[in-house]
C-alpha cells in the first residue's frame, strides 16, 4: 500500500508506463485565444500538428496551475487520511510552485495530522517527472512522507536536464534571451546548449555552431555529469525533430550501451516556450 499520494502535472511529460503511483493535475493554455486543457497524455498528443502551428505563428499562451485547483484537487486525500506530496515545475520559470505551497500552508492549518509538501524541482518536462517517478517508488516502498520529502529535495541537484533549441525567436518572446542574442544567434547559426541551474532559471552553458554540433554537446554533457549505473535511465523529449532524437540516443547508447533510453514527444506548455526543434536529455548525474 502507498504511504503517501504523489501528484505531478502535465509538464512532467511522463508516458502512461510510467504513471503507476503518480496523479497528474491538468495544465491550462490558449491557442489563439482559445483555451485548451492538457491532462498530460503525451501518447495521445498530436506533437507534428502542434509544432507545426507554432512554426506557422500560432499565439500560445501559458498560465499557471493555480492554488484554487491545489486545494480541490488534495482536500479529499486529506479528509481520508493521506499525506501528500506533489512535484512542481521550476519556481524560476512559473509561479505554480508558489501557488502550490501556499495552498499546502493553508491546507496543513486546515487539516494539522496531516502532511503536504511541494518539491521545487528547479525544472521542467522529465526534470520534475524523474522525480514524481522517484516518489511514486518511495511511497510503494513504504517510505515515511517526511523522509521521503527530505530525499526528493536532495535529489533535485542530481536531477540533470540539458537541452538545445532550433529557433532563438522562441525564447527571445518570453524573455530567456534578448532580442539582439536572438538575431545574432539565428543569423550565425548558434545553437545555445541550456540547463536549470540550481535556483531553477534557465540559463546556458555552451554555444554551438550549428545543429549537429549541439546535439553532440548533449552527450558530451552526459558523458560528463553521469552516474556510474547499471541500465541507467536516460529520457529524451523532442519537439518534433524525432530524428536528432534518435541521433542523440545513439550517442548516449555509444557511452553506456546497456542505457535505458525512453523517447517521448516534448509536452504542450513549455513546449511553447522552447518552441519546435527542442531536444532535451534528462538523467540523474552528480550535479547539474
């Protein structure tokens, strides 16, 4: 029996092999106005025609998972008698981390037997699922909540996640680069190599000249940070350029053969954000 519920999000991008134990809250967008609810099943998310519009200029826009749905969705687990803990996208790039904690605040006032506690994990996509799948094992094992809160927060500087973007343009709209970077960058091809860093912003760490040169880099970063591991887990998520995705895990299948490599396409809300051509490579290392 679980000792404790996990909840995650549709950001944390995790296939349905991989949800046993973990409870998915929906994330809200509009395209084009229109609003759309994303519950987070990457099987069925049409990932070409998405990135498709967004090379087309479709307008989507993101919003935060708000304390109203924390507390509708954790109250009941409480009432019967569960401790909580949910994985939360970067506080450095969303303010849902906030509006979680402060429903857990109020929600331990309401209910003092109980626990409830929100893991920053400083990331985003497999970033915070590497750690909603890690919790959902510790609760099957019987872990106390409290321990097994200690140990997630622990975890979250081993959590590694290194990505590359096609298009520059995509993160010059929501701030992660200026405008002049951007120009420059797409005029002369550079391909920025980026991380979270250990206070969950988005910042980069190398600059490649051109596509091939970046998708290198990620493995040369995961060559560099691994964990010494029997039949590691590597996770790769693409927005929709699936064939770097398998060039990539043919790199990191040359470093460690015996890799347990799983490829998903790159969810919907930061999607937005990173825009088509995103390949990212998560995987638990000595430090991000």
């Amino acid at each position: 029996m679980s000792s404790f519920a996990v909840f995650a999000d549709g950001t944390a991008n995790l296939p349905g092999s991989l949800l046993d134990g973990i409870t998915l809250l929906p994330s809200e967008y509009t395209r084009d106005g229109v609003p759309v609810t994303y519950t987070g099943d990457i099987e069925h998310f049409d990932m070409h025609s998405y990135y498709e519009e967004l090379r087309h200029g479709a307008n989507i826009r993101t919003s935060l998972l708000n304390t109203a749905l924390f507390l509708t969705s954790f109250e009941p687990l409480l009432k019967e008698g569960q401790d909580i803990i949910y994985i939360a996208m970067s506080s450095g790039i969303s303010g849902t981390y906030n509006a979680a904690q402060t429903a857990a605040q109020q929600l331990m006032e309401d209910y003092p037997e109980r626990f409830v506690h929100i893991v920053d994990s400083h990331g985003c996509g497999f970033g915070n699922g590497m750690l909603a799948i890690r919790a959902a094992q510790l609760s099957k094992e019987g872990t106390d909540v409290r321990e097994a809160a200690n140990i997630l927060d622990e975890l979250v500087d081993h959590c590694c996640q290194y990505f590359t973007v096609d298009d520059l343009n995509f993160l010059k709209r929501t701030g992660r680069v200026s405008g002049a970077a951007a120009l420059i960058g797409t005029t002369l091809q550079i391909k920025p190599i980026l991380y979270g860093d250990h206070t969950g912003h988005i910042v980069s760490c190398a600059n490649c000249r051109g596509r091939k040169k970046a998708i290198r880099k990620l493995a040369e970063k995961y060559s560099e940070k691994r964990l010494d591991l029997t039949a590691p887990k590597v996770y790769i998520s693409n927005g929709d350029c699936m064939e770097d995705a398998l060039k990539l895990k043919e790199m990191i299948l040359e470093i460690t053969p015996d890799a347990d490599i799983i490829i998903v396409p790159h969810e919907p809300f930061s999607g937005a954000h990173v825009g088509p051509g995103m390949l990212g490579l998560f995987f638990l290392g000595k430090e991000r």
